[in-house]
C-alpha cells in the first residue's frame, strides 16, 4: 500500500523555509516517502491572521535571526547568505510554482529550489516576476509564457486557494510538515519528521536528530 505524501508548506521569503527544503527530500527517500511541496504566504498566516510582525521587523527576535540562520546552514552544511533585501515577497514566485506544478511537479520543485537558492544563495530578487521569469528559464521554461501564466485569474485564485487550504490545516509558519496527519513546524523539528517516519509514534527511542553533512 502506498503511504501519504509528506506534506511541506513553504514561503520564499524564509530563510528557515530554505533550510527545510534543503533536507526534505532526502528526508523522505530515506522512508520511502515523496514530498508534497505547497506554497503559503506568510504575509497572510503571520501578519494578517497572527496579527504578528515578521522577524526581522521584532526586536529581539531579529538579531537572534542574524545569529541563528548562518550556523543553521553551518550544522546543515548548506549554503546561505543574507540579502538584506527589503519589502519583497514571494506572489509571483508562488503562482509561478502552482502553474509548473499542474504541469509537471517535478519541475516545479527544481524551480522551487532554484528560486530559493537565488534568494538565499546568491542574494538575488524574486519579488519581480522577471526576476522569476530569469530563475525559469535555464529550466526550459518559456520565459513569456510564465509572465502572461502568472497574471491571469486562474494563477491569482489558485494562490489563494493554496493558502486557504494551508490556513484551514492550521499552518502558520514554515517551513511546516504534516505527515500522517501530524503537524511538525520548523527547521530545527526535522529530527521529530524523522522519528516519525522511522517509528509512525512519538515512543522515547533513539535520537533521530540528524547530524551535520
């Protein structure tokens, strides 16, 4: 019998979001498991809903993020850099993922991944959908075709839809994970994800937290 999906919510604009899709991939295959990958905007879950400010706008909270990120990336051996880019936010990218997505998922997570690393790598834009329309393109993607997908309604109300749909699971940060119905949230519960999909309960055992690649 085939097992459920790993479900990952995801936003662009987290470095934290990154580090979760740097690792649940191998993540799963070690289980025999394949990854659901779907967007949600944390502008919507964090700021309107939570009422909350990002991180980087709290005090106290935003210099431990300026502390944890870079040795995150160090233990997961990643690579990561700040951009220090202001006001950008990830609509465009997103709608661009679930257009790929109905066409071809598979595409649609090496995109996904590539616009991370743009971001968090390279410390590139992808607020503007040309911007994104550059990360597509090396994948084979038609550049115009993208741009004129991802202003249509469809493209517009199949985001909504996607984060309704997170919404309405109880997601509210990234990157989040529900496997068998249980709701992980965060990078640094990786270790938990593991443990589940080694044992299917919460039983003290061994520690599946991983080690530094």
């Amino acid at each position: 019998m085939n097992q459920a999906p790993i479900e990952f919510y995801f936003d662009f604009v987290s470095p934290y979001g990154y580090f979760g899709s740097t690792q649940i991939e191998a993540i799963a295959a070690r289980h025999g498991r394949v990854v659901d990958w779907r967007p949600v905007l944390i502008g919507v879950t964090v700021l309107k809903i939570m009422g909350m400010k990002p991180l980087t706008e709290t005090p106290l909270k935003k210099d431990y993020l300026r502390h944890d990120a870079p040795r995150m990336a160090s233990l997961l051996g990643v690579p990561f850099r700040f951009h220090d880019r202001k006001g950008g936010n990830s609509l465009a990218a997103s709608r661009a993922y679930l257009w790929l997505k109905a066409r071809d998922a598979v595409l649609a997570k090496r995109f996904a991944q590539d616009i991370y690393r743009r971001l968090w790598v390279e410390g590139g834009d992808i607020t503007a959908a040309q911007s994104v329309a550059e990360v597509a393109a090396p994948l084979g993607i038609d550049p115009k075709e993208l741009l004129a997908a991802i202003e249509t309604p469809q493209a517009k109300e199949a985001l909504k839809v996607a984060v309704d749909t997170a919404v309405s699971k109880g997601v509210f940060g990234v990157p989040y994970f529900i496997v068998d119905g249980e709701p992980i949230w965060g990078s640094d519960r990786l270790w938990m994800l593991e443990h589940w999909l080694q044992r299917g309960s919460w039983g003290a055992g061994q520690d599946f937290r991983p080690s530094p690649q």
